[in-house]
C-alpha cells in the first residue's frame, strides 16, 4: 500500500494600491516549480480569511508525493 507524506507551506497576501492583491506570483511559482522537481505534487491551495479586514489574508498550499520506502 503506497502512503504519502505531505507538506503545507503559506504566502501572505497584501493589499496593494486601489485594493488589488498583490499575490507575490513569481515567490510562489519559484517555490511549485522546485518542489514539483523534488517530487511534490500539488494537491490544494486553502484561502486563509484574514480576523480583522476580513478577505483572504493568506494563502496555503498543501503538497504530497510517495513516502521513501
């Protein structure tokens, strides 16, 4: 029976000028892209809501790939 072990990481997300997100695009594809070549598959991304304004404050990412014998 395979099993997996996993890996969560986060990215803060800011509120740039007039409201837009700033997403910090080129961090988190740096990060998919070495993971993806360390065997990590990508399996969700959860909006975390920030307490105090409300609105997704954080982003986390949930990774998995087969457990090492």
């Amino acid at each position: 029976m395979r099993t997996w072990e996993y890996h969560m990481a986060t990215f803060g997300i800011r509120e740039g000028m007039l409201n837009k997100l700033n997403l910090r695009e080129e961090e988190i594809k740096t990060f998919l892209a070495d993971a993806g070549a360390n065997g990590w598959e990508l399996v969700a991304v959860t909006p975390i809501d920030g307490q105090h304004n409300g609105g997704t404050q954080v982003l986390m990412v949930t990774l998995k790939r087969p457990k090492a014998a």
